[in-house]
C-alpha cells in the first residue's frame, strides 16, 4: 500500500462542469455567489481586483491564478469601488467546446479572464477540504512546484489565441492546474504540527485512516480498526481521540454520510443507499443522514438532478477509465 496521503489524493477526483470566458471593459464588477463547488479564476490579460471570503481586495496580474476550494462568494472587479453585478445577471452565449462567453460590460477589451465550477468527488464532510484554505492563489505556490508556471502559460496562450480545439484544452489544463495546486498546498503549504494532516501523517494512525478512506461505506468497528493499527480496543480508542480529535465511531460514522452524499449526488434512490449501507430501514439512515450533514438525503437529490456533471478526472486530470 501507498503512504495514506498518497491514498487520500489517489481518491480525490475532479469533475468540471462549467467553464466561461469574459472580457470586460472597466469600469466592472462580478459578484460570484457561493457554490456547491470549487471555483477558479485565471487572468489571462490586462487586470483585476479580487475580494475574497475575508473581505481583503488584491490585486490580480496577467497570469494569476486563484481556487476557491469550497467555492465561498466573492468578487472580481477592475477597481474595489466598483459596485458589482451579480453573476446570474450575465447574458451567455456559446462559445467553444463547451466553454460559454459571459457579456461583462464592454467587450473585445485587453482583460480577458477565465472562470470555471469544479466539482470534487467529495464533499464538505472530507476533512482535506475541511483544511484547505478559502483562497489558493497559484503564484504562491509555484515556487513550491515547477510544473505550475508552465501550466499557466499553457493555459494563457489557449486563451488568447482562441484556436480550434481550444476550448476542450483550456478545459483539461484547468482541471490539471487545480489538481496540481492541491496537491502542492498538500505537500508544502499545510504543514501545521496538529490536525488531521499529521494524523494522517502518523505511521499508527496514518494506516486506520487510509482504510477507512479505502472503504468509506463499511460499517467499521473499533475492534477492526484497533487490528489495523495493531493495538487493543482500549489503547486504539484512546489514541485515535487524542490524535484525531474525535472518536473512532463519529469519525467512522461522518466518512459513511459522505459516501452516502457522494451516491445521492450520482443519482441513487434513498432506498437503495440506505440498503448499501446496512440500514434496515430508510427512515433510519434518513435520520442518520440529516443528523451528521444537516441535510436530508432527499435535498441532496434534488439538487444533483438540477446540475449538470461532466466525465470526472483524477488527481492528475486523467479522465476516469481512460
């Protein structure tokens, strides 16, 4: 078996499904709401303003690159006192290869900005995207990962050029440079000494860990886990509390309703992952459900049915089965 972070990001899958281009004229503002998904911003010419969850405005450069991993409401504007329009107010119109062109006021301008929802297969139940911060902003970590730089060029000039095929390109080097920007935070920008990052990181508990990320939907016990980490019941519970910071059964019990949001996002009836997942009836595990997530299964449904879902992509932006 791999190390359990190397597991963890094995398991995390992207799945875009929108991707817009816009060319304002200043003065403009875009207020972009909250998202059931990641969201990402790459300016590819001229200059931007961006206000962030916390309120603070920087200023964006020709390259920049910016992932909102829990897809928090922001703003991106050509100046901080401009008053921004909302995001739905936007005419579209097709584009290319599936990337739409967003009427920002004025048009054919030098700002040329990209914007993409990117969908996880998990949900705000994994505690890695618990972690990650409200704002990656790629130039911060580039000199953390060389493949970053060329990544943005690539996508720059896809962009700009606005070729044949682009579209479907600018799409796949998106989703790469999401992946690789998550992977790098991962590997040098979150190295706190407590948290489930180091807890994934200790070699006893690492392992329970990785095991139950393998099989979220297994109703594990503490006895199961406790032979996983090679210790007895009494000694396995009391460590997995101090490191972790909760007990083996509510830690067991959050990745289960994560497994489960993931099937009802897919489609499945409530019925039939109730039945996936042991519980004798579905009025239980609907109880279960909204208890840990503070949702019902069925409000998960009925907003996978409104969104469309394009082929998922591994960590790398490899489509899934290719």
């Amino acid at each position: 078996m791999n190390d359990p972070l190397t597991e963890m990001l094995k398991g995390l899958r992207l799945d875009g499904v929108d991707y817009s281009r816009c060319q304002p004229t200043a003065p403009w503002a875009t207020a972009f709401p909250k998202q059931d998904a990641a969201q990402f911003h790459f300016l590819a010419a001229g200059s931007a303003f961006f206000q962030g969850p916390s309120g603070a405005w920087s200023e964006l450069h020709p390259g920049d690159a910016l992932l909102l991993p829990r897809g928090d409401a922001h703003i991106i504007a050509s100046a901080p006192d401009v008053p921004a329009t909302p995001l739905a107010a936007l005419p579209r119109k097709p584009l290319c290869d599936g990337i739409v062109e967003l009427e920002c006021r004025g048009a054919k301008s030098g700002n040329v900005l990209f914007y993409a929802l990117m969908r996880f297969n998990v949900d705000s139940l994994h505690p890695l995207l618990q972690l990650m911060p409200d704002v990656m902003r790629a130039s911060d970590l580039a000199a953390s990962e060389p493949s970053i730089r060329p990544l943005l060029d690539a996508m720059q000039r896809e962009v700009e050029m606005n070729r044949v095929g682009a579209g479907g390109i600018l799409s796949r080097l998106a989703d790469v440079l999401t992946a690789t920007l998550i992977r790098t935070w991962v590997e040098h920008g979150c190295g706190d000494s407590t948290g489930w990052l180091t807890a994934l990181r200790n070699p006893e508990i690492g392992r329970v860990l990785a095991a139950i990320h393998l099989d979220p939907a297994h109703d594990w016990s503490v006895d199961e886990l406790a032979r996983h980490m090679g210790a007895s019941r009494s000694g396995f519970a009391q460590r997995f509390a101090e490191v972790v910071g909760e007990t083996p059964a509510r830690y067991v019990a959050r990745m289960r309703m994560h497994q489960a949001h993931q099937w009802l996002g897919e489609g499945q009836r409530v019925a039939a992952v109730a039945e996936r997942l042991g519980y004798e009836s579905e009025a239980s595990f609907s109880r279960a459900f909204k208890r840990i997530t503070g949702s019902p299964p069925s409000h998960v449904r009925d907003v996978a049915k409104r969104q469309p879902r394009a082929p998922a992509t591994d960590m790398l932006g490899v489509p899934q089965g290719a």
